[in-house]
C-alpha cells in the first residue's frame, strides 16, 4: 500500500493551479466561445474552441515538465548568531538528464515585509544548479525550522500559474549573540590563580630548541646551537602564555527575567568565545550543563552548540559533578540576578 502511494505520489506530485489575469481573460473568452458553438452550431466556432482548450491542456502539460524533478537543497552558513543577519538561501538543482526548465520563480516567505521573496530563473539546463540567498534575522537562538519554499511557473504562454506544494527544509541551530568587550573588561580577563600553559606557537619567548625540518623560517636557526651538535637547530617561540579557565553559569532564581537569562547567556557565550580566541582551554558547567576542558575552534563550537540548546529553566536532574581544581581559575555568572558584569570568586579581579 505504501508503494502504490509513493508511486501515485511520483505520477500525480500535489500542485495548485491558479490562473492569472489574461488566463481569467482567456478562460471568459474559451466559455463565451463554447456557448457561441453550442448555440450557433457553426463548425468554425468548434473548432476555435478546441483550439482554445488544447491551447489549455499544451499549458498544463508544458508546466508540469518545467516543475518536475527540479530539487530544493537548503544552504545554510556555519554558525548564525541570534540577532545578527545571516546569509541563509538554497540550491535549485535541474535533475532532468535532457529537458531544461524554463520560468522558474522561487517563492520565499518573509516576515519583514509584506510580500514573500521571489526569485525568478528564465532557464535552467539539465544537471544545473543555481543558488539563491537572502538575509534573515533570528532574535533568539535554539532551533529554528525554516519557513517552507514554494516552486511557481508559469511557463509556456503565462496564464496560468502552477506551483509545488510548500517544500519543508531542515532546521537551523542559533547560537547565543557573540558581541566583542570592551577595552576595560579585555584588560581584566586574566584573573589570578590561573594556571598558564606553555606550548609552542607564534611568540616572542623561546619554547625549545628543535633540528631544522623544510620550511623552517632560516631566521630562526640557532648558529651557536648548530655549531655545537653539527646539525642545524632552530628555535621554536613559545605562543602567547594560555590560561585554563572554568565559566560557570549559576541557576536562575524562579522568577527570573526572560530577557535579562537571554543577556547572560549571550555574556557566557560572548566570554567563552574570547578566551577560546586567546588560546585559553575553558569548561562550561551550569545546572544540567557541562562541557569538558578543551580548546581550539572545534571545543568553540560544542561550547557555542551547547549555551544555543540549553535551557535553564528546566529541571536539571542529577547535577553532573566536577571536582575542585587549584588550576582553573573560575569566573562565575549568576543567571537572571545580574545587574553588571560577572564577579569571579574570592580574590580574584571582575570581569
């Protein structure tokens, strides 16, 4: 029974016919005709009426081989903060192998303006593709389901105007709103008590003394080095000093402000994205939140990926546990109590 469906489906695709203006025009003009014929008996009149209704059954049949097996496939950038306009669009791809699509209007609904979007594509040949895009706004983040798509034509002779059913795409993750510091709380990040790493990287301080490999900068090789061991030594500088940082968010009280949750949550985001960007490793632990040690733009979008689906209303369960480390010098955000910007713990400088 599901096979006999998908094939009816397949033969018989939903579409919805409407006729335009010169189309109402020439169904008025094809009914006065039939009238005409039918009342007069004159076979000339027949036979413009035949005309006329296969000028109708060419349309119907010419529309439906423009539309069919022309597939919508969503392109979305990597990250989309909330609040910020995001290129999003989709690919409109002929799968015919021989026969092109003509007239082609991709109809995308807005809620900025009055009318939906249209884009229209005179020609599309066999296998090609064409990419359309637009900017959305998304005021908050989570998920997002994209508004469905519409396929119209009106090809061949424009009088009526035959569209697909509304396409479904996927949805979409929002991260919180990632928004720069400002030069005071840039100068305070550091914190004390934090444990700094050394490792190798782009810097000023020398790291370690290592053999010379191809590609090597030639400015960097130690001369007193090399004429020492007999093998050519460069030194390796040592990255900026990283500090191992634990951002933890702080429950909500019950009745907490939506808007002020939204706030923090963008700060958390916002701070975790700063330390990441130094070189920092950082943890994010909050009520039924945790994500591990790391570092890097991977570990920034798990972060990112996690503050986006979090919700700190809802009950968190069994709290995951993490022990106490002398090492990671914590900086603490209370959730829908704040006023200004988060006060680490104990001894250590605000934010």
């Amino acid at each position: 029974m599901r096979r006999l469906a998908r094939w009816w489906r397949a033969l018989w695709p939903s579409r919805t016919i409407r006729p335009t203006r010169e189309g109402w025009w020439f169904l008025l003009t094809t009914l006065g005709m039939g009238f005409a014929a039918v009342n007069t008996g004159n076979n000339l009149l027949y036979l413009l009426l035949s005309m006329l209704l296969g000028t109708i059954v060419v349309s119907g049949i010419l529309s439906e081989q423009t539309i069919r097996r022309v597939k919508l496939f969503p392109a979305t950038p990597l990250e989309i903060f909330a609040g910020s306009p995001a290129a999003v669009g989709c690919v409109l791809l002929n799968a015919k192998r021989l026969l092109p699509s003509y007239s082609l209007t991709l109809e995308v609904p807005s809620d900025n303006v009055a009318a939906p979007r249209a884009f229209y594509v005179s020609k599309l040949e066999p296998g090609q593709e064409r990419l359309h895009s637009w900017e959305e706004t998304f005021p908050r983040r989570g998920r997002h389901r994209r508004r469905p798509l519409r396929l119209m034509t009106g090809f061949p002779f424009g009088l009526f105007v035959k569209a697909t059913a509304p396409i479904l795409v996927d949805e979409l993750l929002v991260f919180p709103a990632v928004r720069p510091f400002s030069l005071a709380d840039l100068r305070n990040l550091g914190g004390s008590g934090a444990e700094r790493v050394a490792r190798p990287g782009p810097g000023t301080d020398l790291y370690n003394l290592r053999e010379y490999r191809w590609g090597d900068d030639p400015r960097l090789i130690h001369w007193k080095s090399t004429a020492k061991s007999g093998a050519v030594m460069v030194r390796e500088p040592e990255a900026e000093a990283a500090l191992k940082m634990r951002v933890v968010l702080e429950g909500p009280p019950p009745a907490a402000d939506l808007e002020r949750l939204e706030a923090d949550i963008s700060l958390a985001a916002s701070l975790t994205s700063h330390l990441l960007g130094q070189g920092s490793r950082v943890e994010l632990v909050g009520p039924g939140l945790f994500v591990p040690l790391g570092e890097g733009p991977a570990h920034r979008r798990r972060m990112l990926e996690a503050l986006a689906l979090w919700d700190p209303l809802a009950p968190a369960g069994a709290r995951r546990g993490f022990g106490r480390d002398a090492s990671l010098s914590e900086i603490r955000i209370p959730l829908g109590a704040r006023a200004s910007a988060p006060r680490p713990p104990g001894a250590r400088r605000e934010l």
